[in-house]
C-alpha cells in the first residue's frame, strides 16, 4: 500500500526493550492477508537494539514513533492512537503473534456487524519458543460477552480490532491505569455498542517467566477490581467515582482472585517446563489457599484436588497430549504441594481421573479406551470397584465391542 494512500486499518503497538520477539511479532503484521492497514510502533525509551530492528524494517506501512524517555505502555499506546490514521484499530504486542488471516477475519465482521464496535478472536497462549501452551476459547455472542466482561477480562489484549471513533468518544485509555488499561478500556466501549468474537484463534499470546511476577499479578488484580467498580458505578447511577489516591489499598485482591490468577500461571509455567517457576507459583498459590480455607466460606474456590482434576482433563484436550500427560502433572502437583488437610489423597484423584475420562469415553462413543480407564481408576482407588455406573458403561461398552 503506497504511505499517501489513507489506511482503512492502524495496527497500534508500543514496545520497551522488546528485541527478543520484535522481529518476529512484525512479521506476523506484515504478512496478513489483509494489505490496507498502517503500523504505528511507539519506542518507548528503549536501551537495546529496540529502535536498530524497527528502523531495519523497510515496509512504507510502518510507522515509528521514539518516546526520549520511558513513558509507560498507557501512555504510549494513547501517543499512538494519536497518530492513527485508520478507522479501525488493531491492538498487537510486542512479543505476541497474529495469524495471516487475522486482520482480514475481523475488518469483514465489522463490516458486516455496523452496531459491533469491538471483536476479538479465540488466543493460543504460547512460551518463550513459540510451542502452543493451551488454547482460550472466546464466547461468541454480545451478551455472552458482555456478561463475561462484567466478571473478568475475557478479551487477550493485542487481538482485538476497534472502531476509531468509539474508542475517542470514550477518550482512549485511562492513564490513570498502569495496568489492565485494556479491561478498563473495553468495560467503557462496551457501554457504547456490541461485542463480539471469532471462534477459531487469530492471535498467539506467548507468556515469559521474566515477565511474570506475583507483585504484578497483585496490581492487575488490584486494577482489575476497580475497573469493574467504576464500570458498576457508570451502569447503576450514571457515573463514576473519583480514583482514590491509594488504589493499593482500596481495591485489594481476594484470596479467592489471588489463587485462581496463580494457578493459572502454575499451569502455564508447567507446560512451558519451567517447573522451577511453577513450583515457586505453586507455593504462593497455597499460602493464599490456607488463607482463604481460614477465612472464607469452603466451596469459593476449588480445593487442589479439584483444581488437579481440571487442569488435567484440560490438558487432554490440547493436541498432542494424552491420559499420560494428565496423570503426569497430577503428580507433580501432589509432590510439589506441602502436606495439609486440604490436600485429596494422590490415590482418590487418579482414580477420579480416570473414571472421568472413562465417563466421557462412554458420552462421546469412544469405548476404545473405556475398559483400560476403568481399570486404572479401580487400580488407584478400589473405591470405584462398588461403582454401579462404571460397571455399567464398561460392560455396556464391552458387549458393543463384541456385537460390532
């Protein structure tokens, strides 16, 4: 696309010391499908070879804008906006990845959705080599989502494509949030139209342990907390109230928030192999575990040995991942995992693995592996031996063998 001629589309990026993924994030935006789009980069005071990679790209859609100094990423993604030129915005970070087709999925449910004002995509969440870690499945309707958002950012970011003019009716992102400025973001254009999303993932959101850390993980909950408190305030009487000085203390996380979001990095870094840092995650996940257990109703958040169960029945979805990866990271947690009440027996959640899997086997036809999973669930916990239903599904199952 020639640099005078108007983009219908601004990719809005900005990056801080971002070399290691840099090339490749670009790349993905410079090989969509999709050609009628500028990319606007915003250098936010980088010191390593940040600048070097962007001046070495020679497409005329990219964009460069050099902060003197470090800014922060709100304030750089509103420098960028700025400068955009397209009707529509597309977000994209700087160590993440778009699919080829991304950009042209989501510009033709705009323009077939007029009252739609935000779409996103179903993400793969990648590691540090670019392996597919799990995938996070978007609802697909406006009032799902609007439901969804109304608890939780269901929306990855740098995936999503906006109108131009909606996102300045609403003054762009908040400053005031150094964090989770996205979720504050889509809680105020939701109020101005409809959401949506794309059931097949467009986007790879890949997470670095280096990254990470727990006190970050404190102040997006934090901000998070009070993203929904203004968004409730706006719905409910009109308006918002002022920001308190000390968001830190007027908007803390629960052990119930602090647990859920640590886990989910406990199951990431497992799969990613850095069990170092899953192990270190673990660890702080329980000590708000015990704190919830002392402090809280049971049954607002899942016990280990529940939680142990889901993540690995998930894990079987993945591609490529089998009963033995399942089995696998239940014991790792169990070793991993200081002793304590809460704690199922190792025995009881492997034998309630396997019958679950069993059980689903059974619901979608696949008798295959129906009897091997029953007797594995038997071996580890002798308890399903007396199970009316197990014996049921695995004769049934047997017989359908047989007759076929």
């Amino acid at each position: 696309m020639p640099s005078d001629t108007q983009p219908l589309v601004s990719f809005v990026m900005g990056v801080f010391n971002g070399e290691a993924y840099l090339p490749q994030a670009l790349g993905s935006i410079f090989q969509q499908t999709y050609e009628n789009f500028e990319c606007i980069v915003v250098n936010d005071g980088s010191t390593d070879n940040t600048l070097a990679i962007l001046n070495g790209f020679q497409d005329p859609r990219l964009r460069v804008i050099d902060n003197e100094q470090n800014v922060g990423l709100t304030r750089s993604l509103n420098i960028g906006l700025a400068q955009a030129r397209g009707g529509l915005i597309a977000r994209h970070d700087a160590d993440d990845l778009s699919h080829p087709n991304r950009l042209e999925r989501q510009v033709a449910v705009l323009n077939a959705n007029p009252g739609c004002i935000l779409v996103g995509s179903s993400y793969e969440v990648i590691d540090t080599n670019g392996t597919i870690l799990d995938t996070v499945e978007m609802s697909l309707t406006d009032t799902a989502l609007q439901n969804e958002l109304a608890q939780w950012n269901c929306y990855c970011h740098g995936s999503v494509l906006m109108r131009q003019d909606v996102l300045r009716k609403v003054c762009g992102y908040r400053e005031s949030f150094p964090v989770t400025q996205d979720y504050d973001l889509w809680l105020r254009m939701a109020e101005q139209g409809k959401l949506l999303a794309i059931a097949e993932p467009c986007y790879q959101y890949r997470i670095d342990p280096k990254a990470i850390s727990q006190s970050k993980l404190h102040l997006q909950l934090v901000y998070d907390n009070l993203a929904r408190k203004l968004s409730e305030e706006r719905r409910t009487v009109g308006q918002e109230s002022e920001i308190p000085a000390d968001v830190l203390a007027a908007y803390p996380p629960t052990p119930e928030q602090l647990i859920t979001r640590i886990r989910r990095t406990v199951y990431l870094y497992y799969l990613s192999g850095k069990q170092t840092h899953a192990s270190e995650a673990l660890q702080e996940a329980d000590f708000f575990y015990k704190k919830h257990m002392a402090s809280a109703p049971e049954g607002t958040v899942d016990s280990w040995g529940d939680w142990m169960l889901s993540e690995a029945k998930h894990l079987l979805s993945m591609e490529g991942h089998s009963h033995v990866d399942g089995e696998r990271f239940i014991r790792w947690v169990d070793s991993h995992l200081p002793n304590s009440d809460e704690k199922s027996s190792l025995s009881k959640i492997l034998g309630d693995f396997y019958a679950e899997l069993a059980f689903l086997n059974h619901q979608n036809d696949a008798g295959k592996y129906l009897w091997p999973y029953s007797l594995r669930a038997i071996a580890h916990d002798a308890s399903w031996i007396r199970n009316r239903g197990l014996w049921k599904i695995t004769v049934q199952s047997s017989l359908n063998r047989l007759w076929a």
